[in-house]
C-alpha cells in the first residue's frame, strides 16, 4: 500500500554551487535521505517523480531559472504543491522575503546561515509535514480492509493519468465487484462478508507487484485497480492472475450459482500511449465492461 508506511525523511537541496550542496548535505544527510539538484529542470522532474521529497531547499538564484519561478510551478501542480519549500538565498531584504513566502514557501533562511538553526528549521517542518501526511493518509484509507479508499482513488487516478500522458505510458483501469456478495452476507453474517471483504482486498494488492500500480475499495463489494505501462497482452494475464489468487482464497460460498467458492468480476478499459481518452471515458468503459462480464455469467473478465 501506498499509504501509511514509515520511511525516513527526504529533502531535496536545489543549488548551482557545488559547496551550498555540499555544506547542506553534510549538515542533513545523517537525518534526512539527501537528494540533490543543480538546475530548476532537475528539480522538477525529481519533484514530479514516484518518491517526491518531503522538503525543498531551494536557492533563489539560478542560471536556467529562478527558485521563484520553481516554487510558482510546484505550487500550481496538485501533485506537488503540498510539498514544503525553504528558500535559501543570499539576498536579505525583506521584500524578496515577503515574496518568497507568498508564493508558498514555509520559510526562508538567509546565508550565511547558522548550522544549527538550520537543521532545527528543517527538523520543524519535516515534523509538520510528516504528522499531516499522516492525518491526510487516514482519512484516505479504508477502515475495513485498511487499503486506500474511494477518495484516495478519485486524487490519484488524477495524478496517474496525468503522469500517463506525461511520460507517455499506457493505462489501464479495472472495476472489480465480488459475485454474490449481498447472498453471501444474508446468508453467512455480515461477520462473515467483512471478513471476506478484508481477504479479497488484501489479496488484490499483494498481486500488484509494481511500485505504481494501486488497489482502493471503490465502494461496497468494489474495487478499482489502476495499472501503467502495460500492453493488453500483460494486462490479460494480471487480470486472470486476480481471478485465480480470490478463487485460491476458498472462501466457500454455496450460494454462488458460478463457484463453490468466493469468486470476482472484472471489467477493464485500456488507453494505449497514442489514444486520446478521457479519464472519465475510461471509468465508464470499465464500469460497463464490469457489466459485461456480470451479464456473461461472472467470474470472468471483460476487456474493451
């Protein structure tokens, strides 16, 4: 899962001189994962990648641009804007201060700089992040299975289709719904279909072996599954591998008119890397393949 897990702390020091990295780095480094860039492109594309930064050192002053202009970008894209920036910057008039700190930036340190009140800075917003991180992260999880929730979903499936489009991926979006769940409850105890509900859910994401594909619950007995970077060949053969890892479960289900044991369907939508699909149109396409599949006698997997 995504959320909820505890990793040490990054920070990312954004300098053209050598010596500025250097100095932070020797200064952070044993606390903090240091990752380092000399250039605004650098910047954003570390920023933008799978393991954001949980701070920004930024230097004002730079050759290709400004770290102004870096924070205007960061702060206007959703999947960066809540990552916290500190200025460092030769300059000490309390105008570029102001208009550092309007911009967004949590604070702003001027060199030379004090050592110690630098790491204690650091220290400080790192903590906030961090505890809101944490409160957002709970709020995004579902209570039951403990995978992410719908609302997780609904900011994620923004980012990664953008993030798709962006590094020219293709994408690809399963609606997952248990067959006969609301049989299984009256008949076996709401007890029972929790506890069903926990298993199918921590199973779908132990299948997803990549680092950016994720698993929420979408709602109910419901699931959605978003995957990059994969052809239809590949996508054929992860959905199969879902159907057959809840069928492995056996979790009995007599009721079931299609197994004897617990069993799932699956629609899917797929955007190849030349297509232009909406996000929207590729929600609705899974949805009614999911349709598909429960009209062809579930159990199955429909693939438009």
């Amino acid at each position: 899962m995504e959320i909820l897990k505890s990793k040490r702390a990054s920070v990312l020091i954004v300098d053209d001189m050598i010596a500025n990295i250097e100095l932070l780095s020797n200064l952070l480094k044993d606390e903090y994962d240091i990752k380092i860039a000399k250039n605004a492109k650098k910047t954003l594309e570390i920023c933008q990648g799978y393991e954001k930064p949980d701070l920004i050192l930024l230097d004002v002053i730079m050759p290709d641009m400004d770290g102004y202009e870096v924070c205007k970008i960061l702060k206007s894209n959703m999947a960066t804007q809540d990552i916290p920036i500190i200025f460092v910057t030769s300059n000490d008039s309390e105008r570029d201060e102001e208009y550092g700190l309007n911009l967004g930036a949590v604070d702003y340190i001027k060199k030379p700089f004090n050592p110690s009140v630098v790491k204690i800075r650091v220290k400080n917003h790192i903590s906030l992040k961090l505890k809101s991180n944490m409160l957002e992260e709970l709020s995004m999880c579902d209570a039951l299975t403990h995978i992410p929730n719908r609302r997780y979903f609904n900011e994620k499936f923004e980012i990664k289709y953008r993030e798709s489009i962006r590094d020219k991926m293709s994408f690809a979006l399963m609606m997952i719904d248990i067959d006969f769940f609301k049989l299984y409850n009256d008949k076996y105890g709401h007890g029972k279909g929790d506890s069903a509900l926990t298993k199918v859910a921590l199973t779908l994401q132990k299948n997803l072996k990549r680092p950016f594909d994720m698993v929420a619950r979408y709602g109910g007995e419901e699931f959605v599954i978003i995957l990059k970077n994969i052809d239809k060949d590949g996508l054929k053969k992860v959905t199969q591998s879902l159907i057959d890892s809840v069928q492995k479960l056996k979790i009995p289900h007599e009721y079931s008119s299609v197994s004897d044991y617990l069993s799932i369907s699956i629609g899917l939508s797929f955007k190849d890397i030349e297509e232009n699909k909406p996000k929207n149109q590729l929600l609705k396409e899974a949805d009614d393949m999911l349709y598909e599949a429960k009209k062809a006698g579930k159990n199955r997997y429909v693939l438009r």
